[in-house]
C-alpha cells in the first residue's frame, strides 16, 4: 500500500461519506464506490484511488485493475473545468436542478458529457457538506454557493472570459 | 469426504467430492497438461490448456470438480487438436523465442511446446511492444513474455498478503502491473521474491541468477533461514561443483507455506556487510595474525579471569559446548526474555481473526508472519490493530492505528474483539501489566533474535559483569563496546566493522549457509539448518575450537 497525497477538501468529505455507508455492507462492492467517487470528482485520479484503496482495504492494484477494465471510468479529468452541481437534499429543495437544466441549456450537453472545445465537463454530486451555501456548485475545486440559474451562468460566462484572455 | 463414481477414459473410478477433475487424474497418475494452475494457489481456469471432454462438452479440469456421472474424457482427438490451437495462441500473442529469454530450459511454456511436438507458429505473431520494468533492485519484469496466468497476482495477495501485483486494461493489452502501473522499484513491492519463484515463463526473474545457470545445473538442498526466528524452510539450487548459490526458493511444504522475505530470499545472494576474513591478535604495532594453536594458547591463557558474552544467533549445538567450557559465566549480552510468554503458535496465528500489533514492523522484521496477517486483512477475514508511534509500513493496511501510548485507551475503545492474538516484541512494563489483565487476550512473543529462546533453554541470562577478560561470540556487537572498554576482549565473529578494531583479538566465524545447526523457532519447535556453502575465507568453526578447549582443559 502507498501513502496517498490527499489534499483535504469537500469532495473528500463527500467521498468519505459514500463510503462510510458502503463499508456498512459485509463485501462493500469497490464498483460502487468508484461509481460515487467518479460522481464527485469527475474522474478517477491516483489520490482517489488510493484513498478508496484505504478505506476499504482493497489493493491498489485490484483498484487500477477495474478502472481499466471498464471504459466508464476515466482517470483523466475530462474537460478543463469540472463543474459540479450538488443535487444532495438542501441543494435540491433549494432549487439545484433548476441551475443544472439552465447551464446545462447553455453549455449545450448533457450530465456526463464534455464541451466540444474541452472546457467544460458537466457532472453531478450527492452534498459537498456545505449546505448552508445551498445550492452550491464547484468547479474543479472552487465551491459557488447562493446559486440561482442566471448568478450560475454568468460565473461560466466569467470563466469563457478569462480563458479567452490567456488565449488571446 | 464422499466418494461418488464417474468415469474417467472409459473407466469407472471411485472418486472423492469436492475435488477437481484434475487433482483427482493426478492421483490416478494420469496426465494432463496445465500452465496456470499452481497449488497452493486458488485455480483459476485462464490458460485453457488443461481442458478435457465430458459427455461432448470441453471444460477445464483445473476449476471444474468432480459431479456425480461424470463421464471425462482426457485426450480425445477434439481435445488434442483445442490443446493444439490454444498452445499455438499462446506462442503468438507475446514474444516467446526461447532462445533469447533467461528462462530457456526451465520454462514451462517451452515445456509444452516440447510435449507437443510444436514445430512451427501457425499464426502471425502479435507484435505489439511492452516495455520491460527493471527497476527493482532483485527483480525484472517483462511483460513481452507473460502469459498472463496470474500465477503472480494471486502468489502476491492469496499467499503472501502483500497485493502489490494486479493487471491492467483488456484482453490482447491486459499486462501486469504494480499497485497503480508503477515500476515496480516504486511500488510498495516488499521484495518478498515469491511472485519470481511462480512465474512459469520468462516474465518474471531474478536478477542475480541471471546467466547463472539452469536449474539441470543445479543441486537442491532443502535448509532454513536463520535470519530471524520464524525459520522459514528454504530450497537451495546451488550451482552443482561449485560454491556458490542461484536461488533460493520458499519451501512448500513447510509452515512458511512457499512465502519468504526479503532477508531470507535474497539477503544471502547479495551479501553487504564485509566479513573478517581472518583471525588477527592485537600487539604493540597493531595486528598480526593468529593460527589455530595461538587462538587455543590464548584463549586458555585468559579463560581464568574472563566472562563470556554470547547472543541469539548461535545455535544450540554451540551454545552448549559455550557452557560446558565456560560454566555460569555466560551471559546474554542482550535482554532475551520475552515480557510475557506465548501461548499461540504460527498455525493459530494462520486462524486468528483479530490482531494486535505492538511497535513492530512485521514487514521489516519477521515477514512471513506479517505475510499470514495482511492476507487475512485483505481477504476481509481479520482485522489489524497497530499500536506504533513510529514509522510502519503496515500502517495503511491496518483497521486501526494508535500510538503506542494509546495502549490502554486504544484497547478500551475496542469492544468487540474476537480473542485476539497479541503480537510483541519488546513491552514496557506498564504495556505488560495493561495486556496481562485481559483474559481473552492471546500472546505471541517474537523473540529478539534467531534462537533467543536457545539462550533461554541452556540457561543463559542477560547480565553485565564486569571482569579483567571478555569473550564476546555472536554477531551483534552493538552492546560490547561499552563494557569491553578496559579488559582484554576476545570477539568471535562472521562480520568485519569499523568497531571491531577496538578490540583484542579477532576470529571470523562462519556465517549464514556456511553453518549448519539447530535453533528454537517462535514457535519454540526445533530447526535443523542444514550446511549448503563452504566459506570463502579463513574462518574457524566455533564448535571445532571449543571441542579443542575441552580437550586442553581436560589434559
Ligand atoms: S516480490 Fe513479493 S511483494 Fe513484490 S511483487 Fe513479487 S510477490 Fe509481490
Ligand atoms: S508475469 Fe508470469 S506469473 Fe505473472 S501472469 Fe505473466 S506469466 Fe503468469
Ligand atoms: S520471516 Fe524470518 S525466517 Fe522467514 S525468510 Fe524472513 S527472515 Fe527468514
Ligand atoms: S445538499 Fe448541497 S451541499 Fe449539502
Ligand atoms: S491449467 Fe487449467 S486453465 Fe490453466
């Protein structure tokens, strides 16, 4: 086993949370967990890995084994940014979907799915633990709370911007 | 067991339930070709070349046990041409030309190719190039020549509990990898050597016996590791009229069940520390060299005034002629008796559910006992609990860690532990009375060195004396320096130090395979380590100068 570089933040939270509820099963099914931690984080990168690796006592190597086998699972991020809309139960009654179908409208993909020019990954999760913020997004790593669909949409249109200024 | 009857070749046999068609054409003495298959390990089924016919239907004999009417057919012409075909794919999907891959001879690929009469690849080979891992210091992959029968998976996580080894991607790509694709110099490999030990190709080997020669040029000799006191049963290919040793192999069929570690596969191939190569007395001008009558003379001169420390790595033999010179004045130079006696042994230690690990690293020391604990955590049918303040590389298989000043909160804390086996190296006497309270608890004792419970038998007690004479013989010299500061100090030893020069007089000793002797293993049972080796320098043989000091005392 390897010590995992874990930089702590809410995905992790998240993450530990899914798990905790998994381990509770007599064979905690490692699918499953991958599931979730995909569902989080957008991709499977080594430090997710290893930290499922951890808590449920499953080889590192096993772990690698299953990603790669199926073609669901990525363990590169698929787009520059991944945005991340909590669905969790004060996201929702606060109106989270509502934020997911308008930027969904204006990114022009679906849930899972990745812009053409690669910017954007549009994703899901079940509560970053910051309800109080609800509904709350994050993109890669930065949460956004208070959201309403328009305040949404501009923070992309926010992120199109600086990206074109590098660029340009 | 139950018996039940199916047919085999036409035959009605009697057979027992629950095994597999293959063990039971074993035990008929019938033959049928495998390449994946390994007992001790679980069968898995994916090489496909050990498949027969039953009632028109091919199943392979390695996974399929036996049912009642049965009726198996071994080699049908059908079952000859799918053994062909498959033997043929095999060939062509990696690179195998034998003639240029270390395992040439002992492969069992090549084996088959021979039992088959291969001549000739029907299909195109699969060009494709992996690259080879040599990262590691003991061990080369390559990848270009696996067959993936997962004979090192499953050696690495069923057998030795380590899980480093896995395999990566689909089908025709599928490799081996380590932990997450990393060399394997990288990984969390713990160099226990075993998945090199039942790779049947060329995909895995060792290192050091590269262009050493085959196993036809070898002589076997079944001996045992001294490194540590589990012992582990060891089989020695040592090059046939030579001196020096190819490999060394797990014993199967001894309590180690195949597994070593690090130390005991590969520490005597790669010797590191420097030996004293001969014995050298202390004048005026420095050293001189001594021969045998001078050794005897002086030893007789100062044995009146002298004590005579010994440590954990002589064996019985030894320490018995010790005392018969030297009577009561031999001491242990180092603490040997365990703070709390075991009541388990290795097997219960193979059954336990529960264990408590107290401030060592059993990856470290004492590995194959830490190879029976983590293949049963990982196997989700034990569970770990670390007591260490310090580093341990078992810290992240563990269920639960704490320091090791959490002992008593930390057992508090932990309700529901199914008699658990403590496992300890040294306690401090608050740690022993904390775990002597519980009555559930089971205790078993690593002893400091290899036949520290040896010392014990023959009486031999730590104690520091002073006296105008010392006489030190063992390997671990550690505890000498402060005490031999002011008297004349003989030191029987395998190893040349630095500190060594401090000292008086110097005898090399034999070391490692070049001993032969017994010694109490954890367990307390008696091991017979047998000679492989003979030294390379002018080392004595300890017992050879005690027999000779009794018989000079006795004239
Ligand atoms: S040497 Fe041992 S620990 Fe390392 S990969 Fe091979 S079997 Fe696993
Ligand atoms: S490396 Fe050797 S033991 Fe492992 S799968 Fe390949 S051929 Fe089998
Ligand atoms: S566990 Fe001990 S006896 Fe066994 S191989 Fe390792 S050092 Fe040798
Ligand atoms: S429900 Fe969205 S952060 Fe908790
Ligand atoms: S030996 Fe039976 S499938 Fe490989």
């Amino acid at each position: 086993m390897q010590k995992c570089d874990i930089k702590e933040n809410p995905q992790y939270d998240a993450l530990r949370l899914s798990l905790r509820i998994l381990k509770k099963e007599e064979k905690p099914s490692l699918i499953e967990a991958l599931h979730r931690a995909q569902e989080i984080f957008g991709y499977l990168p080594e430090e997710v890995l290893c930290f499922i690796s951890n808590e449920l006592k499953v080889p590192l190597s096993k772990i690698y084994g299953v990603v790669t086998f199926y073609h669901f699972f990525r363990t590169e991020p698929a787009a520059k940014y991944l945005i991340n809309i909590c669905l969790g139960t004060a996201c929702f009654v606060k109106g989270s979907e509502k934020v997911l179908k308008a930027l969904s409208e204006d990114l022009n993909i679906k849930v899972g799915e990745t812009t053409a020019d690669k910017l954007f990954t549009l994703s899901t999760a079940r509560c970053f633990g910051c309800c109080g913020l609800a509904p709350v997004m994050m993109i890669n790593k930065d949460v956004y709370g208070n959201l309403s669909p328009d305040k949404a949409k501009s923070i992309i249109e926010e992120y199109r911007r600086k990206e074109n200024q590098t660029n340009g | 067991m139950e018996k039940i009857k199916i047919k085999i070749n036409g035959q009605e046999v009697e057979v027992e339930q629950g095994k597999t068609i293959l063990q039971v054409a074993k035990e008929l003495n019938l033959h049928i070709p495998t390449l994946c298959n390994f007992e001790p390990l679980l069968p898995q089924g994916s090489c496909r070349i050990c498949l027969v016919e039953d009632r028109g239907k091919f199943v392979t004999s390695c996974t399929t046990q036996v049912a009642p009417n049965m009726d198996v057919k071994l080699d049908t012409p059908d079952v000859i041409a799918s053994r062909n075909l498959i033997l043929q794919l095999l060939f062509t999907e990696r690179n195998h030309y034998c003639m240029y891959c270390e395992a040439s001879g002992d492969c069992e690929l090549q084996k088959l190719g021979y039992e088959f009469g291969l001549d000739h690849f029907e299909f195109e080979t699969y060009e494709r190039k992996f690259t080879v891992d040599n990262s590691h210091n003991y061990i080369v992959i390559d990848p270009n020549r696996c067959v993936l029968c997962r004979r090192c998976v499953r050696a690495c996580s069923q057998l030795a509990g380590h899980n480093v080894l896995g395999e990566m991607n689909r089908g025709i790509d599928t490799t081996i990898i380590a932990d997450m694709n990393v060399p394997l110099g990288e990984s969390s490999c713990t160099s226990c050597g075993l998945c090199v030990q039942v790779c049947p190709t060329g995909a895995i080997t060792d290192k050091r016996s590269y262009y050493f020669g085959k196993d036809i040029q070898t002589e076997e000799i079944y001996s045992n590791c001294d490194q540590c006191p589990v012992g582990c049963g060891v089989k020695i290919y040592k090059k046939k009229g030579s001196n020096f040793i190819v490999k060394i192999y797990g014993d199967f069929d001894k309590e180690n069940e195949g597994i070593l570690c690090k130390l005991g596969r590969y520490a005597a191939l790669f010797e590191e520390k420097s030996r004293l190569t001969s014995a050298k007395i202390k004048d005026d001008f420095g050293f001189k060299k001594i021969d045998f009558d001078g050794i005897i003379k002086t030893i007789n001169e100062k044995m009146e005034d002298s004590v005579v420390y010994v440590d954990g790595s002589l064996f019985n033999e030894e320490l018995s002629l010790i005392k018969k010179v030297f009577k009561d004045r031999v001491f242990s130079l180092y603490e040997n008796e365990p703070p709390i006696e075991s009541n388990v042994s290795i097997d219960d230690i193979k059954s336990a559910k529960d264990y408590i690990v107290i401030g060592v690293d059993l990856n470290r020391e004492y590995g194959v006992i830490g190879s029976f604990i983590k293949r049963k955590i990982f196997s989700k049918n034990g569970r770990l609990i670390l007591f260490d303040s310090n580093y341990n590389s078992l810290k992240n298989v563990a269920n639960y860690v704490f320091g090791i000043d959490e002992l008593e909160s930390g057992l508090e804390k932990l309700k529901d532990l199914d008699s658990p086996i403590i496992i300890y190296k040294n306690l401090s006497e608050k740690e022993t009375e904390i775990l002597s309270k519980n009555k559930n608890f089971r205790f078993f004792y690593l002893p400091f060195e290899t036949n520290s419970i040896g010392l014990l038998k023959e009486n031999i007690k730590h104690k520091i004396e002073k006296s105008k004479n010392i006489i030190f013989i063992g390997k671990n010299l550690q505890g000498l320096k402060d005490i031999a500061k002011e008297s004349f100090t003989i030191v029987f030893t395998p190893y040349e130090t630095d500190e060594i020069n401090k000292f008086d007089l110097l005898i090399p000793i034999n070391d490692g395979f070049e001993r032969e002797g017994s010694f109490y293993n954890v367990d307390g049972k008696v091991i017979n380590k047998a000679k492989v080796l003979d030294s390379k320098f002018e080392t004595f043989d300890l017992k050879a100068i005690l027999e000779e000091l009794i018989k000079v005392k006795s004239l």
